[in-house]
C-alpha cells in the first residue's frame, strides 16, 4: 500500500474556493491525490459517511488516514449500503486531499484493490 | 477570515453605488424587488425558461434570487438576496451586474448576468469566467403580498422532495456585530451542522432532503428527513410566548396563517446559530417570515426573508422550491457527530476545540 499524490493545476479550475466553508477549509480542491490501503473503521451514519483507512508508506510506516463521502440519502442514492464497504477490505480512494497536510480525502472515486470501481 | 478581497471588492463597490444613464420614467419601474431565475442550462432558449418560471416545464434546472434594485441620490445599488452585487453598467434599459455565490459542495462562483429590461421585466444570460452559463429572467415580486385577503387554505400536505441545488449568495451585508461573528467564525470547529445541530429554519431547505408537511386543525406539523427534526407551526391564533427572545430553540417557535391561498409562517426565539456553511450569523432578536405557495404545476415555493438587525443591515432571502411525492418515503436520517470527534483527535485539535467553545453555535 502507498499514498499516491497527484496536483492538479489550477488552470483547470475556473471556481473559487472560499476559504469560509467547510468544504474547503478542510480540502483543497486544487490537489487531487488518492490513498490506499485497508479499511479499519466504517462510519455508516450521516452527517458524512466515513472510512477510516489504514495506509503503509513507502518506508514502511502507516498512518490512519479519514476519508469522507457523502450523506447517507446520497449512498442510498448511489446503490451503496452499509456492507459494500468492511472493515479488512482493501481499496484505493481518490478525490481532493486535507489541507495542511491533514489526513484527510474526500472520496470522489473508490476502487478495489484490482481497480475496479466500487458501485 | 470572512473578508476576502473578493467580498472587500463587493461592499466597496456596493457602497459606492454606480451613476448611470436612465431616463427618469423608467427609473420607477426598474426599482424594487424581483425574483430572479437563473436558469443553469446553457442550450436553454427564452421560451424554455419561461415555461420553467410558470413551472409548465417538468425537468427545472433553476437557481432563485430576490434581485432588488434601488436607486437615490442618483446611485444605484444592486443586491441579490439582501447581498450586494456588483453593479457593472446600467445603460438605457441595459443592465451589467457579477455576484458570488456557493454551489452545493460550498465552492465559490462569480456570474455575471447581462440582461435587457422590457414589458416589466428583465431577460438576459449569464456567463462564468467568459463562458455562458446559461440564461435568466427577474419579474416583480411582492415582498409583503399581504393584502388583507381572505383566507383560502389550499392541500400543502404530502411529501415534498428538495428540487433547490444548493446554491446561494455568498456575502451578505453585515453590521459591524455581524461580521465580528463571520470573522470568528471557523467553519472547521464551529459550523453546527458538523456537530449534528440543526443551523435553524432556513438552512433546513440546504441539501438534497425531503420533508413532510400534515396539516391539522390548530397547527401545522413539518417533519424533516434533515436531522429528523419536527416543527409545529401553529395556526390557532395564539401569540408568542413572553421573552421568545431567550428561549433559544433550535427551530424556533412558529406560528402561522393564511393569505389567500398562501400559507405565512413567523418564526421567533431561535438561539445564535448560523444559516449558511459560510457562518452567517442569527441573533436570538432574530424573526424569519416564510410565504409558502404553489405554482401552476404543483409545486411548493417558499421565500425565507430573515429580519436580524443585529447582524444585517437589510433582510436576508431565500428561495426555494419542491415537489410532491406520492411515492417516496422519508428516510431517518438522524446524524451521529461521532466522526466530526473523530476527525478533531485524529488532528490533534480536540484541545483547540474545547478552547473555541464560546464560538460554539
């Protein structure tokens, strides 16, 4: 498992981000990136559905990194339940990373370990 | 924190107001409030948008607005939704403006609407960054249409599904006290919502969640899939409780009667808490007025105009509108503010948390 960062340029952005929401006080939508690694914890409730995501870097340390998606009305929207996800299962999330280093991605995309889309 | 250069740009303009060339007649019939449609397809001609305003047209795709107009001592000034606007150019029956507002996920747009005024009204498009955005259309509106008529209740009960995207202006104009608090403000420690607390009475019509109205004989009940939170609106005529300024609800007290067939709602004694995920602030003094009633096609609209002289120098608006379902069922979804806890110890910044709880909302 590795963190894999990507930074998207800002010429692709034609917003704003306010720095006085919580969106984006708390991610930057400017640096895209994504995680991977095995699922340690499911918080299946709203506000925001959470996976908290247990991530090995390259030296072999590990972090538990937070990964937050949408409200429970917008899973159930997307097909997704409580099971899709578990705890053990291994998946790479990607989306806009934490700022200031936080770790923290909002999931725009989850995959399986073999790259298929998680649905 | 709150006053970017953006928002330094908005108010300053704003104040400034702009001289323009119009001839006095006109004058008075461009003045006053109206309601702005903004619709977000780019393809979209005149005609479709005006079946969509006379909501003849089965797929909306509109963002509202109050647009208000005001012209003194040879200044006009702009503001959309009790907000100031950029006034660009007025020209004859021209009109230029740019405001800012939020889409859903609280990310920052400037559009810039250019539009022409005839037969009562005005149509234009509008563009973001050079590229069209789509089109838009503001006819009058009344804010008080209180005109003594009878009452004429009409069926506003059922289960009516959010077709509003989340969208709204972005800065609003604020007295001193206000933006001391939208300064303080820190949306990644105090925002109420983080915490599983409802932000009151108009944020309740922010994201994607239903709600059920059952119409009784002395009250009116509102259930919320958001928070799963109850209202009573009482219609039997009673006044407010004595000192409703310290009661500190999270929804307030509401009480409510017919004009016409439009159903008035005032809402008292809520506790200082934010309406928007930008951290505008309400005061406990605060009263928010909601005019519900149904267009031609069923569906239910609302205008939301909030009175806080503390934190606002003019009332504060917002439009939003559904439709009914006979199908869908309201979800529970209550929330557990066990990940926002989370998220704070995971950061190490519990600690900063419980220092910021006079910020607490």
């Amino acid at each position: 498992m590795r963190l894999v960062l990507a930074t998207v340029g800002v010429s692709f952005l034609p917003l704003l981000a306010s720095a006085h929401h919580a969106f984006s006080a708390n991610y930057d939508v400017n640096e895209k990136g994504s995680i991977e690694g095995v699922v340690e914890e499911v918080f299946w409730a709203n506000p925001h559905v959470h996976f908290y995501v247990r991530v090995t870097n390259q030296d072999g340390s590990n972090e538990l990194w937070d990964a937050e998606d949408s409200n429970l009305t917008g899973m159930s929207r997307r097909g997704w339940n409580r099971n899709t996800i578990s705890v053990g299962d291994k998946i790479r999330i990607s989306g806009s990373m934490g700022r200031d280093g936080r770790r923290r991605i909002w999931a725009a995309e989850v995959f399986w370990a073999d790259g298929s889309p998680v649905r | 924190m709150s006053t970017s250069r953006f928002s330094l740009r908005i108010t300053a303009l704003t104040l400034l107001g702009l001289a323009a060339d119009v001839a006095a007649a006109q004058i008075a019939e461009m003045t006053g409030k109206w309601i702005l449609a903004l619709d977000g397809s780019p393809s979209a001609g005149d005609e479709t948008l005006e079946l969509r305003i006379l909501g003849l047209d089965p797929s909306p795709d509109i963002d509202y607005g109050i647009l208000e107009i005001s012209h003194s001592d040879t200044q006009w000034r702009v503001f959309i939704d009790g907000g100031p606007v950029n006034l660009l150019s007025l020209n004859g029956d021209r009109i230029v403006f740019d405001f800012d507002w939020t889409d859903s996920g609280d990310v920052l747009h400037i559009a810039k609407l250019e539009g022409i005024f005839a037969d009562g009204a005005f149509t234009g498009s509008t563009t973001e960054n050079g590229q069209k955005r789509g089109i838009w259309h503001a006819s009058p509106w009344a804010e008080h249409a209180d005109t003594g008529a009878a009452p004429t209740p009409v069926d506003i009960s059922g289960l009516w599904l959010s077709l509003s995207r989340g969208t709204h202006k972005d800065t609003f104009d604020l007295t001193p006290n206000g933006d001391a608090a939208n300064v303080a403000y820190d949306p990644t420690f105090d925002d109420p919502h983080l915490r599983c607390v409802t932000g009151g009475v108009i944020r309740m019509e922010d994201g994607p969640f239903g709600y059920e109205i059952i119409q009784r004989h002395d009250h009116v009940l509102i259930l919320y899939e958001y928070f799963h939170e109850v209202r009573r609106v009482w219609t039997d005529g009673r006044d407010f409780p004595e000192d409703i300024e310290d009661a500190y609800l999270s929804m307030g007290y509401s009480t409510g009667h017919w004009e016409g067939a439009t159903f008035v709602i005032e809402t008292r004694g809520m506790k200082p808490t934010v309406w928007d995920a930008a951290g505008m602030p309400t005061s406990p003094s605060a009263v928010v007025i909601e005019r519900k009633y149904l267009d031609g096609a069923g569906r239910l609209h609302t205008d939301y105009t909030l009175h806080d002289s503390v934190n606002f120098n003019r009332p504060v608006y917002r439009h939003a509108y559904r439709e009914r379902s006979a199908s869908a069922e309201l979800n529970e979804s209550a929330c557990d503010p066990h990940s926002f806890y989370r998220s704070l110890d995971l950061e190490d910044q519990l600690d900063d948390y419980w220092r910021r709880s006079s910020s607490r909302f």
